[in-house]
C-alpha cells in the first residue's frame, strides 16, 4: 500500500504491495513553518499505524544529519515522526533519503531549481562551500525492492554515496542544454558528512560519480 501521490509515491507504483505500507505523503518543503502541515502529517501517520499492520517504510531526509539545521522546524518535525514510528511499530524502515531528482516533483528541489534558472538565464548564486548527496528517485524503488526485505527496524541514510560541489552539477546541466549558466559564487555553503550503511555502498559500488550525474541529466533534462 502507499499512501501519498508525490514524487516519491508515483515512483513506487510498480513494487506496491500488501506486504509494505510505504508512508510517501506529508510535508515536503523543507522551509515550511506553519504547523498545520505539520500537524495534518502526524495525524495521518498516527492513524495510519493504528489501522495497518503491514511493514512500515517512512521517508525522512539525510538533512537531520546537518548540525546547522537541528532548530528547522521541518527537521525538528521529521525527527519527531521518526521516533514516533520507533516507539510504535514492530516492523519499520525509516529511509532518510538525499536530494530526490526525478520527473515533476517540488520546482524548488536543487536540480529542479538549478536546471530552470540555467535553462531560462536566470542568475543565481553557487554557495562554493556547499555539497549536497543526489538520488534518482528510480534509484529508491529499487533499492526498496532488492533491499527492503532485508531491512527491519533500521534507520538509514540513503542517497548516491557522494558529495556532489554545485559545480559538478551545473557543469553537467550546462553540457546537456548546451547553455553556460550565469551565476555569482558566494564564499559560503554547508557540508555535513553521513555515515552510509554497506548494503547502500554495495547497491552503488560499480557506479562513478562522474557517470550517476551524467545518468540524472541524461534522464530528467
């Protein structure tokens, strides 16, 4: 079962079952403040536990890793959803997942965002300090699906294991529209290190980073 119809939802059609029940809905931007967002999920989320007995897989993010985000509201939020499940389900998967790239989704996600303002000759600012962990959202169902089984009552980091600098990105975007991004570097940025389980190492193991983002643009330009 799923519950939820975003990104993450639509890309977990093809490997639903009454086996999983995968929790893809709730607050997905990550500047939210108003509390009934927040609300409206743990309300959905309590109810949902009560009602199903199915293995539980949550979608949270790498980002409760970032020291510098720990009095977010969306952080604070997600880590409470987390416990949540922790105290209240005997079969879970909380899957704290790096930034999503994929068809649709949030236009403000950092590939979505740089994609538009490279492709419309936007200007923006590059934060040269910043590094930031992609994951195709193809990339999530299958690892569910090969992996999940294997997996109970765990917590873990999940995105392509390495740290991409916004250049890498932009560079990769710029080749694939043929266009040269027009930006102003910032002497700023974030940079948190995760720790990452084997078995997503090993699911990555024969892939460079050099080919993974060449994929994302290949697919979703």
């Amino acid at each position: 079962m799923i519950i939820g119809n975003g990104l993450i939802a639509n890309s977990l059609r093809n490997i639903d079952s009454e086996d999983n029940l995968f929790f893809a809905s709730g607050v997905s931007n990550s500047l939210e403040t108003k509390n009934s967002e927040f609300e409206r999920e743990f309300s959905l989320l309590k109810n949902t536990l009560e009602k199903y007995d199915s293995k539980f897989i949550y979608f949270s993010t790498v980002s409760v890793n970032d020291q510098s985000k720990q009095d977010s509201l969306y952080i604070l939020h997600k880590l409470k959803m987390e416990n949540y499940i922790k105290d209240n389900s005997k079969n879970h998967l909380i899957l704290r997942v790096g930034n999503i790239v994929g068809k649709g989704g949030n236009p403000n996600t950092l590939f979505n965002y740089l994609r538009t303002q490279i492709i419309n000759d936007h200007k923006f600012n590059v934060h040269s300090h910043a590094r930031r962990l992609l994951i195709d959202m193809d990339d999530i169902h299958r690892f569910l699906a090969e992996i999940c089984p294997s997996l109970k009552n765990k917590t873990i980091n999940y995105a392509f294991p390495y740290y991409y600098n916004l250049q890498e990105i932009i560079e990769a975007i710029e080749k694939k529209v043929n266009k040269k991004a027009i930006y102003d570097k910032v002497n700023e940025g974030d940079f948190y290190q995760v720790s990452f389980e084997d078995s997503v190492n090993r699911f990555f193991s024969d892939i460079n980073p050099d080919d993974y983002i060449k994929s994302l643009v290949e697919k979703y330009i």
